[in-house]
C-alpha cells in the first residue's frame, strides 16, 4: 500500500480524492496539504465524505509543512492538485518532492473525469480572469434560447462544513444565503441566477452530476481557476487572455485545458494590443492548430457611467482575478478610465486586517482593492478598508452586487460585462449540435 499526500486547495484536491483514492485499497491518503485559500488548514476532510477505509477522516495541514509530513509518514507519493500556477512553481514543487525522497504525480484527465449520461459542455480557461464567466453564461444563453434546461456545475469552492457542502444548489439568492457563500462564490453564482440558470457546486462531484442530470438537458461545466474539467465534455471550450499573452503556454494546467480545447475564445481583444492577440494566436497554431477560434470582446456596461466623469474613484476588482491570477487590474480600472475617472485612489494605506496582508502578499497591486471575501471577518476588513478610504465613488467590478454583502456610506457603481463575439465563427455555431 502506498502512502499518499494530496497538494491541494479544496478543490482539484477533494475531487482527485473521491474519484481515485476514496475506495482503493491499493493507497493511504495521510494528509491534504493546503495553499492559496485561506484557513484551510488545520481542518479534517470528514469520514462521512472520505469513505469506508478513512473512518477517522484525512487531516488538512498547511502546505508549509509538505517536508516534514513526507519524512514523519514515509511517504510514497505526493499528487499536486490545483491550478493556476506558473510552470517554474510545479517544477520547484516536484523538485521539493523529490528531494524529500517521494515521487510527484500529476493525475489527468482519464482518471479524474467522470461521465455524464447527459451532454456536456466545458468552459475552462488558460488563467483566472481570462473571461471564462462570461463566455459560460453566453454559452447558457444559447442553450436557453435553444430551448434546453441547462445546469451549470461550478468548479468547487468548499470553504465552509464540508458535510453540509457536499451537494449544492442554488436557483434563487435565498440560496446563497442558506449555504452562507462567500463573496468569491457568490461571484461566480449569482451571474447564472440572474439569467435563470441553476447552478450546482459542492464537495462531491459524482454525487453533484447524478443530482443535475435529472433536471437539466445539457450540463454546463463552468471551470474555474484555470483548471481542467472534472466532467468528461462533448465539446471543451477554453477562453484565452491576450491580455497575459504568452501565459497560455507557461501555466498549469492552463497549457492543458489549451492544447485539449475543440474551441479557443480569444477574449479581451478591445482591450487587447494587437500584439498580444497575434501570440495567442500564433500558440494555437503551434500547439492546437485544429482548434476552432472565436475572436470576441468584453464590453464593461455601466449604467449612469458619466457620474464617474470627474471623480476621485475607489475601484475594485474580482479578487481571485487579481491575487492568484495575477491581473494588476480588471474591468473596473477600464471603466474609470474610460469614463474620465479625475483620479483613481491607491487603497493600500487604508487596507485593515486580511486585506493589508493580501497587499503584501500580492506586491504587484496598486490602485485596486481586491473584493476579497472568504468568509464573515474578512467581508467585515474588506468593508472597513472601503470606508476608510476618502472618495467620491466607488467602481466595483466584481460580477455580484456587492451592496448585498457589504454596507458602507460611499456611493457605488456598479461595473459589468458580457461577451461579444467578433464575425464568425461563433459560439452558436460551435454549439449547433447541441
């Protein structure tokens, strides 16, 4: 028997866990490791989830302690399970692996993808804040407008008791707040509720698709962190960032989800140098060359826009978009500037609690306040920080009405955006089929 570590970020991690370790006899899962979320660690993923062979459950400890856990339990194996990061980080990760006399192992998509008796679409991307949430509710529109029941399952996001979170859905904001969701979640939920689209997540992803088959028509598999999808997918479509050109190439698993896609989104090219777009495309070429590519926009819509005309703005942003995904700024800096914003406000001065610790973490932000909010005491920082700040207005580009979750006295506007394809091809033409 083999003895296992999972590096994870309760995500990928749980997931590789129930689909090829939970019931085989051939592996000892010791511990999760867990990065990039925070308090994580220093939980158990429970035995009611974790199966007959783990009766007292699986310790999650800090990824910190990677080292010490592979020599104290004799480890044989260490599995890298999340997304999002430089190819120079998974090869010092394995380096560190193997230095410590274990093996590391990257489990793909055959032994992690489960099928659906359903069709499925993907939409995944190469980096965090590519546009990936947007190309998922264009391709949710179609679909309706097809008349097809769709249910998009959303890459997990299990902050909270893991038992309860098991299987999630949600159709109305009452949901959200049944299932206490935080800002990052509600980010990527409320945006389909809005559009009639039920939305499916949790912690069990077999147990997740058998619920959303008997309601929906065709699943809508709406990737997050750049991972790859969990469901095996009838077409893949991955959405790729001209803004980072070059990173579709240099990022795990993005390079995967790039090289499998059947369709490649070119997003952002309104924004975009032509130079940036031409590297997109000349990697397709290179390494995908039968991918199908749409070209597309993403247009901020902000409704009273010109009462940024002249004003000293707080913007913020999506925070994963910013953090792990590395974006010095989102739709929100586009927006003020576009609209003749006098000033845009450094709001690191101000920045209390988990949201100082973030600046100083994420080096490379300035004028832009991530909407961090992973749970009820850093939703509380991120709204002091906000208050403390002196302006006329606050921009806000992250894709839920944040006045649901924070109050404070400063006006806010509130900044979104969809996709728009360019010419042809289209996403309707790609999803014909369906």
């Amino acid at each position: 028997m083999k003895k296992v570590i999972i590096m994870g970020a309760a995500g990928r991690d749980f997931h590789n866990f129930n689909t090829y370790f939970r019931n085989n006899p051939d592996y000892r899962v010791v511990a999760f490791t867990a990065t990039q979320i925070p308090d994580i660690e220093g939980r158990k993923y429970p035995a009611a989830l974790a199966g007959k062979l783990y009766p007292k459950g699986i310790p999650i400890e800090a990824e910190s302690e990677l080292d010490k856990l592979i020599a104290a339990c004799k480890v044989d194996d260490v599995h890298l399970a999340y997304s999002d990061l430089p190819h120079q980080y998974v090869m010092n990760k394995a380096s560190q692996v193997q230095a410590a006399g274990a093996n590391f192992i990257l489990l793909g998509p055959a032994d992690t993808m489960i099928k659906s008796r359903k069709p499925v679409v993907s939409v995944c991307a190469v980096r965090t804040g590519s546009g990936k949430s947007q190309t998922s509710r264009r391709v949710a529109q179609i679909l309706q407008a097809k008349g097809r029941k769709v249910a998009a399952i959303r890459h997990p996001m299990p902050y909270g008791d893991l038992v309860k979170q098991k299987v999630q859905r949600f159709a109305t904001y009452a949901d959200l707040d049944k299932h206490e969701c935080t800002i990052e979640e509600r980010e990527e939920y409320e945006p389909h509720i809005d559009k009639g689209i039920i939305v499916y997540a949790g912690v069990d992803y077999g147990a997740i698709l058998r619920q959303a088959e008997k309601e929906a028509d065709v699943i809508l598999w709406d990737g997050g962190n750049n991972d790859f999808p969990f469901y095996k997918s009838d077409l893949e479509i991955v959405v790729a960032d001209p803004h980072r050109a070059g990173h579709e190439l240099s990022y795990y698993p993005g390079e995967t989800n790039f090289r499998r896609a059947k369709v490649i989104v070119i997003n952002k090219m309104d924004t975009a140098t032509p130079e940036g777009v031409a590297t997109v495309l000349a990697s397709a070429q290179k390494v995908n060359p039968k991918a199908t590519i749409i070209r597309a926009n993403s247009p901020t819509i902000v409704k009273d826009g010109e009462r940024i005309r002249g004003k000293r703005v707080l913007v913020i942003e999506d925070g994963p978009t910013l953090t792990h995904g590395g974006m010095k700024y989102g739709a929100g800096i586009v927006a003020a500037k576009k609209y003749g914003a006098a000033a845009i406000i450094d709001p690191r001065p101000f920045a209390v609690g988990s949201i100082k610790k973030t600046f100083e973490k994420y080096s490379h932000l300035d004028d832009v306040l991530p909407a961090m909010g992973y749970g009820d005491k850093q939703t509380r920082e991120l709204a002091q920080t906000i208050e403390a700040i002196d302006c006329d207005l606050v921009v806000s580009a992250t894709p839920i009405d944040i006045t649901r979750v924070i109050k404070v006295s400063k006006p806010i506007l509130r900044v979104g955006y969809e996709l728009e394809e360019i010419g042809t091809p289209t996403l309707k033409d790609v999803l014909k089929k369906f």
